[in-house]
C-alpha cells in the first residue's frame, strides 16, 4: 500500500532516485507534447494554438481519477500524500504575475528548464530570470512579502469536502468541465486557424 | 478532433462516471471508541493474579507469553523466568508491535506495580489489540505472595491453606528468597578449603 516515502517503505536516497527518473518522464514528455516552442505555448493566451490546455487537464483528470480508483482498491492511502495549506490570496497575487511572466516571456518555469536544456538562448535568459526574481525575492522578503504571504491562510481545503460532496462527484464534475472545454477550444482553434493565410501559420512554426 | 483524442476523452469521461458513484474511502488507523474503551477498562478483565502466572510458568503454558515493560536495565537486575523485555517507550516499534498484535499467544505484561503495565494495556487497546493482559500487583506482589507468601491465620479456611502451599513450593521453585536475583545462579558457591588437622603424636600417656 502506498504512498512509499512517508510510510518509510523506501529510503530516501531511493526517493531521490526515483524522483530523477520520473522527473527524466517529465522533461521527455514536455518536449513530446512541443511544449519548448514559444509560440506553442503563449497560444492559449492568443486563441490560436490550445495544446497547453489540452495536455494540462489530460494530465490532471488521468492523474486524479488513477488515484482516486488506486485509493478505493487499497493500493494508496491518500489521507498520506502531503499538500500545503491553502493561502488564498497570496495564491491569487502569484498567479497573477507568474501569468504576467508566462506571456510577455513564453514560458512558465518548469517548461523554461526543459527548453534552456534543448539549449534555447531565450529560454536561459528566461532561467537566469527566475533566478534573479527568487534571490530578490527572498532579499526582500521581511520587509515587504512576509504579511502577504501568510495572510489568507484556509488550512488544508480538499474542495470536495469543502463543497460537501463525496470526491468521485467532483471529479466528476471537473472531467465534464475538462471534456466540455476540449470540444470548446478545437473548435475555437479550428475557426482561428481558418481565418489565417498558410503563410501566416507557416512563419508561426506550428504543425497541425 | 483525432480518433486519439476522441479516445482519450472517452476513457477519462467512462473512470469518471464509475468514480462518481464510488463512496469516499478513508483508512482510519484503527481506533477502538472511547466509549467502548472506557467499559473494556472498568470490566477489570484484563488481570491475571500472580497465582495463574506462577502456575503458568511452572507448568510451561504455550500460550502465555511474558513481557516486562520495564527498562532494560531493570530487567537485567531481576524479572521473571522466561519474560521478554519491551520497554515501555518502546511499544509502537514496529518490531514489539508484533508481540501486541496478534492472536496466538496470551500477552502478559508486568512492571514493579501495576500502573506502568496498565498504562501499556491501555495504550495497546485503545489501538484495538486483543490478547493483552496485565499480571495484576506487577512485581511487587509477586514478591509478596509468591516468593515471600504470607502465613494464613488460624481462622484460614482450606483453599488458603492450599493456596499457602502452592505459593510455598512454587518459591522453592523460583530459587526461594529474592528470586532470579544474582545473574548466574548456577555459579558455585565456594565451599570453605578443610585443611585436615595435623594428627599430633600423643602427649603423655604410656611411653
């Protein structure tokens, strides 16, 4: 019965290990799904390429309805898994920027470390960015970020309970949302993309 | 939309359909209910006298098993015959867990008293383990009736007179006074050297 690392079935350097492995599947599949191209990125915020969206709630839905049936058959137990508190407005403010970050510069912070290591210079910028933004981050942070991040705290929220309904209706709820938007976007891209001429969308580099 | 796609969303939208029907599944780790730990502890079952574990010692009963709670230096300086050490702070190891949880053997646990075994017997049931008891008076009355019985009174009727001379042999069978006290009680006691007396010539007498 799962999950490994907190029940002390594994070490942790075999946590370790097993973290560069999946994380290995997770740079392999971000640069599959073409996600250290740019433009395929900032699509979504543009209307004219929706790839992130698909494979974002792909990921999630498959990954939430695998654990939830893995937690009903015994093979995890999910009260174990760690997730941190809930501090909503903090939340929102940094969502807000990091969207900021995401369109002027193209990439979010885990594809930019994909893509500076198939060796793109705007994606290395974009690394050093980051780091810059966290050192002054935490330079400052007495003074000016301490009352905003500890403002807003809700505690561990599992939305389920929150709602009060049982965690299968909400997952439930969330794939309907996720499927409706799937049709809602191809066909959004469909029109967007006829509107185009050929040469447009050969100069943006895009297939499909 | 690709036939790929077209299956994708199928198969989320189908494990979402059965998942919405299934009830929330929560693992408690399992607790018995204050209630019924409250009446488990006032039924006052869980003793066994020191008469019952001096007859299972002597009569080399499978079934119970002897756990000292105490620490592990205490239980070096005396314990009883066959007892198994599981200090007291030591109980939720996964290791001792072992002892406590399972349904083979009759688990006895004694300290000097009885509060500290009794605090372990609570502990161990309120996590829901049966089969665990407590010798009741711990040591110190294992000292007092079974190594050092007391003298029934002239007014004593025959089941105490019976008792007396259970406890009497079953003293005798546990080294008597104080018990397993000495750490190896098979040492030999050094016998005192006879030196064999000269024999003097006679003084006097006939020459």
């Amino acid at each position: 019965m799962g999950p490994l690392f907190p029940q002390n079935i594994i070490t942790e350097p075999v946590n370790l290990l097993i973290a560069v492995l999946i994380g290995t599947g997770f740079g392999f599949a971000l640069e599959a799904a073409g996600f250290t191209n740019t433009r395929k990125l900032a699509g979504v915020f543009y209307g004219y390429d929706f790839v992130v969206l698909k494979v974002f709630f792909t990921a999630a839905m498959t990954a939430a309805i695998g654990l939830f049936f893995m937690n009903y058959f015994g093979l995890i137990d999910l009260q174990l898994i760690y997730y941190p508190s809930t501090y909503w407005l903090p939340t929102i403010v940094g969502g807000l920027i990091m969207a900021l970050g995401f369109i002027v510069g193209g990439f979010c912070p885990g594809t930019s470390f994909c893509a500076a290591s198939t060796g793109k210079i705007d994606a290395i910028t974009f690394v050093g960015g980051v780091f810059i933004g966290i050192i002054g981050y935490g330079l400052v942070y007495t003074p000016v970020f301490s009352k905003l991040r500890a403002s807003g705290k809700m505690g561990r929220v599992n939305i389920a309970e929150w709602l009060g309904i049982s965690d299968g209706l909400f997952i439930f709820i969330v794939t309907i949302i996720a499927l409706v938007a799937f049709v809602v976007v191809t066909k959004l891209q469909a029109k967007w993309n006829a509107k185009r001429s050929d040469e447009f969308l050969d100069d943006l580099g895009l297939d499909d | 939309m690709k036939k790929l796609d077209k299956y994708i969303m199928g198969l989320l939208f189908v494990g979402a359909l059965i998942l919405a029907f299934l009830p929330n599944k929560r693992y408690a780790y399992h607790q018995i209910k204050s209630k019924d730990l409250l009446y488990k502890t006032n039924l006052n079952l869980r003793y066994y006298s020191t008469d019952d574990i001096a007859k299972a010692i002597i009569s080399k009963d499978p079934s119970i098993l002897l756990i000292d709670v105490r620490t592990p230096k205490e239980y070096a300086d005396f314990t009883l015959p066959g007892a198994i050490n599981v200090p007291y702070d030591s109980i939720t190891n996964t290791k001792n867990l072992s002892y406590f949880k399972q349904d083979v053997y009759n688990v006895v646990m004694f300290s000097n008293g009885s509060s500290l075994a009794d605090e372990v017997w609570l502990m161990l049931s309120r996590m829901g383990f049966e089969n665990n008891f407590v010798m009741k008076g711990g040591l110190n009355q294992w000292i007092e009736t079974i190594i050092r019985p007391p003298r029934p009174t002239n007014l004593a009727g025959q089941k105490e007179w019976e008792q007396y001379e259970f406890r009497k042999s079953a003293s005798a069978y546990f080294g008597g006074a104080g018990g397993q006290v000495n750490s190896n009680p098979t040492a030999p006691t050094p016998t005192p050297v006879v030196v064999p007396q000269k024999k003097t010539g006679s003084i006097g007498g006939c020459e």
